[in-house]
C-alpha cells in the first residue's frame, strides 16, 4: 500500500498544472501516517483517496471553491470522511470544483479551472463538474480513489468525460453531514474510481445510517430494501436482465459519436441474452427545466447563511440601514461569491417570492412527482418507501441504460463561449435520476473509431477513447447498479 502512496504522490507533482487539487496532504505527513502492517485488515487499509472540497475534513480547509469559505477550516470532519479513516484510508487532499458544485465543467473563478489531462486536436477538454477535480485526480493517478458530491450529476458527468467510473447512490444512504449544502433535497455524495469494483469497495465503508443527518435511511428503511430487492432477486435467478431503453433520451442534440456506443453497447447485451425493452419516460423532457428551478431554490436559501457574520469571510460595513455605503453582509457577499453563484441565489430568491412561486418553484415540485412516477411505472422492483403497491406489468425493467452526456468532452474554448443556459443544457441525461433519488452509476465504454492504442498507465492524454454510459435503477437498487456496471465495464 505505501508503494501505491508513494507513486499516488509522484503523480500528483507530475499532473499540478491540471489544478484538480485545492490542498494537497503533505507528503511527509502522508507517508508517516501509512497505517501500520497490522491494520492490513481494515478494508481500505493504505488506499489514498481525495475528498472534493465541499466535504469538510478536520486537517485541511473546506472552501467550497468559494472566495467567502476562502479561509475555512471545520472544526470537525463529515462522516464520510470520518468513515474513509475508519476503514483503514488516508485522505490525499481536497479537490476542486465548481463553486459550491454549482456548474459542469469545474470552473470556480477563486480556485481557477481544472483541466482534463485528455485533449482534442490538442486543445485541451473539460473535465466536466462539479467534482472534475476528483475525476482527473482519479484518472491522472494522483489517488487511488475520490469522493465527489452529485446534486444533478456531477460525479457522473466528470466521469463520463473522463473515462473513469462514477457512482450517484440513492439518496439517503451515504451521509450528507458535513457536506456543504448546495441543494440538500438533490445533493448525494457519490464515488469516482477506476473501476466498478473500486467503487464498490468504496461504497460499502460510507453505505450506512448516521443519526447526524436527518436524510440518512434509518436501519428499519435498510432491512425494507434489503428484502424487496431479495424477493426480486430470487425472480430474476430464472429469468434474462430485463434493459429499459428510454425512449425519451434519443435527443436531437445526441451526438452520433455517443449514440453510436449506446446501441453497441445495446446489441453486446442482447447477445448476451439480456432483454433490451423499449420504455418511455414523458416526463424526461420538463425535468431539466423543473431541476433549474428547485437546485438555485434551494441553494438560495441554503447559502444565506454565508454573510461575514456567522460563516466565512467578511468584508467590513455597517451593519446598520447605511446611508450611501452597503451593509456588512451585503458588501460581504456580493464579494465573496462568484457570477454564478450569484445568478442562482437570484434565481432561487425570485422563484420563491411571492409573486412567482406558484408558477415556478410549485410547477417544478409538481413535474418533480412526474419524474418520479414515470420511473416508478417502468421499473419492475415498486419503490421501497412508497406504499401504494404497482404491479409488476410483464414490461417492466430492472435498469435502464443510457448515455450520461449527449456529446463528447466539450474543450475548454467552447466552454468559454457557452451562455449558462447551455451549459445547462449538458444535464440533460442526469438530473431525472437525481429528482427522483436514484442510483446510477457512469462507465466508461470505448468509442468505435477510437485508436486502439495501449496507454501506459503513468502518462495519460491524448484523445478520449470512452464515453460514459449510465445504470440507473429504483431507488435503494444501488447493488443491482453496480452489477450490472459490472457488466458492461
Ligand atoms: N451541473 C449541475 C448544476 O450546476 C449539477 C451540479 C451538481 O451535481 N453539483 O447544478
């Protein structure tokens, strides 16, 4: 394990122009704090593995990316980390993002923009965001594993841009205290990894109830899934995987390079012997819509609490009614937060007032529901926490697979020349799963045209060879989306 640390360490000076770190454990300190032979036992005993930096850990800062967090270090560490150190892992630093995980390409202006290390014609690609510092760090070697945060897909995207394996589970299982809130109702903490079995691994020593946050599935909630997807289970045994194909998801703006791995990868499994069943989710095209709506809502009330006084940085006022200055808070704000976290807490603040609340923030609650209920309507397992029983119709499916992202990595240019709505845009194919509170997982698949050439696993670049495909599953199926990653890896 000490060996793979060290290697871990010589990447990370190796690949610190791609900025995917924002504070790196010391070496020195790393290599002391190497668990000894005899915690060999501990399930991530030695693994090192970065926390995204809107995740608090006790020795390093937590900043959110964010120019108002800029000097934040939590007096406590999240149980996730709490967890990582428990089975045995050590905590390789804190990776960049877009500000407090608002974005999809990790751009926050105050910790400057992660590179991906992949690039097209030579010019450089985005990692895709928020978590794009965790990804690269994952896929450049810098660690063995990271966690990231996924609120409307960002543990997914990144890696599906950058051809490692990134898993969203339900919501509720991982615990969120500790994690800076961006959209408590929408916000998971997921896993970015080399492989399907790494993120297993990783899952199970952060799958557990944490009487800290009141989201957490309780134990009683646990055994209910375990044994619905038990009983499943012992029906699946005689029978093929049953694929849901969402109808919904062949967009216009689908790439043909995506498209063209979506049905290889369709065709490899029907011959296989799984069952490929064309299913329809109507409600697919609102939810990017209702999802804009909800995430800067509640990310507008849950960011109040950054106003010099009690969180973060302060910029001095009055902290009177002022007569031609701006009070405290208002100064200390508009300063510490970058564009567009601010275009959101506008947004939020605007959806939720009086005057516009029932057309927006209540319409988007309502297709929320829809989003919900067109998955339930397809998915053979009836949600777990739902006690209206749906009958399992001859039709039904065990996962649906599609692509996280309609296109390839963007680069970074194009980036720069997109307007916030299309930026949006990019979330097409990931936000259903996170209204509804489903597990899903993004893996790699390779592109067909792509050269098969070998890559030495120390120098990695060039062009991207994969495109990210996605598992999604009922919520609580978190183990039936990792087989079936699995098998398709
Ligand atoms: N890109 C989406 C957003 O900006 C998702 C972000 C996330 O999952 N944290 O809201």
């Amino acid at each position: 394990a000490l060996r793979n640390v060290q290697h871990h360490i010589a990447q990370q000076s190796k690949y610190a122009r791609l900025n995917a770190f924002i504070s790196l454990t010391d070496a020195a300190k790393l290599q002391a704090s190497a668990p000894a032979a005899e915690d060999a036992s501990k399930p991530l005993h030695g693994r090192l593995i970065a926390v995204k930096d809107n995740i608090a850990t006790a020795d390093l800062p937590t900043t959110a990316a964010s120019k108002i967090l800029s000097n934040y270090t939590s007096p406590y560490p999240s149980t996730v980390a709490t967890l990582l150190t428990f089975a045995g892992a050590l905590v390789a630093g804190k990776t960049n993002l877009d500000e407090f995980g608002m974005g999809s390409h990790s751009r926050a202006p105050f910790a400057g923009p992660v590179l991906s290390p992949y690039t097209r014609n030579g010019e450089t690609l985005s990692p895709g965001g928020s978590s794009g510092g965790s990804a690269v760090a994952v896929t450049t070697g810098q660690c063995w594993a990271a966690l990231g945060t996924d609120t409307g897909g960002s543990v997914r995207l990144p890696a599906a841009y950058t051809g490692t394996v990134g898993f969203k589970p339900s919501y509720g299982r991982v615990s969120r205290w500790g994690v800076l809130d961006y959209a408590n109702s929408l916000d998971t903490v997921g896993t970015l990894t080399s492989t399907v079995g790494d993120a297993k691994g990783l899952y199970e020593a952060l799958d557990q109830y944490d009487v800290r946050d009141p989201t957490s599935l309780p134990g009683a909630v646990r055994e209910r899934i375990t044994k619905a997807v038990m009983a499943r289970d012992e029906k699946r045994k005689d029978r093929p995987l049953r694929v849901g194909v969402p109808f919904e998801y062949n967009i216009t703006s689908l790439s043909s390079v995506v498209k063209r791995a979506w049905t290889s990868l369709l065709q490899r499994l029907q011959a296989a012997g799984h069952e490929i069943v064309p299913v329809s989710l109507p409600s697919t095209r609102l939810a990017l819509s209702a999802y804009y709506v909800l995430a800067p809502a509640e990310a507008s009330s849950n960011l109040a609490k950054y106003d010099g006084v009690r969180y973060g940085a302060r910029v001095s006022g009055p902290d009177a009614l002022p007569k031609e200055d701006l009070v405290l808070f208002a100064k200390t704000r508009g300063e510490g937060f970058g564009p567009e976290v601010r275009r959101r807490i506008l947004l939020g603040a605007y959806t939720l007032s009086s005057e516009a609340i029932d057309n927006y923030f209540i319409q988007a609650q309502k297709v929320r529901r829809l989003v919900q209920k067109d998955f339930d309507n397809v998915f053979g397992l009836a949600h777990p926490l739902l006690d209206e029983v749906q009958a399992a119709g001859e039709d039904t499916v065990d996962v649906l697979i599609a692509p996280t992202a309609p296109t390839l990595p963007p680069t970074i240019k194009e980036v720069e020349q997109l307007t916030p709505v299309e930026s949006y845009m990019n979330d097409v194919f990931t936000v259903p799963a996170s209204l509804a509170g489903l597990p899903a997982v993004s893996v790699p698949v390779k592109l067909a045209d792509a050269a098969g050439k070998v890559q030495n696993a120390d120098e990695v670049g060039g062009e991207v060879t994969t495109t990210g495909m996605q598992v999604i599953a009922q919520f609580g199926d978190d183990d039936l989306v990792l087989e079936v990653a699995e098998l398709i890896e």
